[in-house]
C-alpha cells in the first residue's frame, strides 16, 4: 500500500502535527457575480462565488531512518469550490452618493477533494522518491454551509450599476473527512487530526 512504501516495516513517524487549512492554502483569489433587487433601504441578492489558490507544503512530521531524523512533509495539490449565496444589505441612509450599508448571507460551497503528496527529505535535504506517495486524500468532495455578516461602503455608478467596498467574517462549515488510512505514518486517527472543523 502507498502507507507501507512512505513508513516501511520497523519505521514510523515519530512525530505527527495537524494539517491546518491557512498552512496548505494562504491565498485565495475569488470570482464571481451577484443578481438582486431593491426594495427601498433593502437589497436582496443571488451570488456565485469561484474561489481557487495553489497548494503550498506543510510538515506532517519525522520519521527515523538510519538513526537520523528524516522531516515528512505535505504537499497539497491545488483547491478549488464554487459557492452558491444568498444575501440580504440594507442601507444606513437614501438618497446619497456614497452608502454605509449592512448585510448578511449564507449559502453553500461545493469544495472539490484536496489530495497531496506525502515525501520523506533525506537529513541533507534530498527527496527518496521510493518514499514519495501522491495521490493520498485529505478530505473528500464537500458540500458545506457557510453564513457571514459584513459591514460596507456603496457608491451609485449608474442607476443600475453601483461599487462598492465591505469587510466582515464568514463561517464555512467542515470539511468531510477522509477514511484514507495513516496509521503507518504514526497519525492513528487521520480524521482526527483533521477533523473538518469549520473555519473562519
């Protein structure tokens, strides 16, 4: 098995850290549009949402070999979800060029799976590629909740067209966990150290 090739027999990770999700992906660039309507101070909306970012390395770990302390890493391939929200803002004040406004959303995320690469690094910084296994799953497909509440600035380009500028937080959901076995890695509940908590 793919676990068997990255730890052999006799040998283990001796040491084994949670992946965190900002530790994999750090930047995440998002696309997307809205559709809605006003009702006076109140405006309604349908949005999609298109976010991705690249994958970055993490260290899972060490694994004893030879007497020496070999450092285990993770590397995650790309992410990607689409997102799927409905959202409600209303206007401090009417009538003006520039609007404060408040406003709220849930929806849901359709994340596809995050897979990766585990490599063992040799002490002088080498990669063993007979110790190299990719493919391994981190979490599965997921279809998530998410809800946030913002706080934000309006300005009217066209009666039809505005711009605008918003800050707030957003709550998503965990993630579905994988059934991927790890206990050779010396990670005896993989979904435990990743346990899909949502983030914010």
């Amino acid at each position: 098995s793919s676990s068997a090739r990255l730890a052999p027999s006799g040998h283990g990770v001796t040491q084994s850290e949670a992946l965190e999700f900002d530790e994999l992906y750090q930047d995440l660039e998002t696309y997307g549009f809205r559709i809605g309507k006003h009702c006076g101070l109140t405006r309604m909306y349908i949005g999609f949402e298109s976010r991705s970012a690249d994958g970055e390395q993490a260290v899972f770990g060490s694994l004893i070999k030879n007497d020496e302390i070999c450092p285990v890493k993770f590397a995650a391939d790309d992410y990607s979800d689409i997102g799927l929200l409905f959202g409600i803002e209303r206007d401090f004040f009417d009538g003006r060029l520039i609007r404060p406004f408040i406003g709220a959303e849930m929806g849901l995320r359709f994340v596809n799976g995050i897979q990766g690469t585990f490599s063992v690094y040799e002490p002088d910084g080498t990669i063993d590629p007979s110790k190299t296994v990719s493919g391994v799953s981190l979490y599965e497909d997921s279809v998530i909740f998410t809800a946030g509440l913002k706080l934000g600035l309006n300005m009217d380009v066209t009666e039809r067209v505005s711009i605008g500028v918003e800050s707030g937080f957003r709550y998503e959901g965990g993630l579905e966990g994988t059934d991927e076995d790890l206990t050779p890695f010396g990670a005896a509940d993989w979904t435990q150290s990743n346990n899909g908590d949502g983030i914010f």
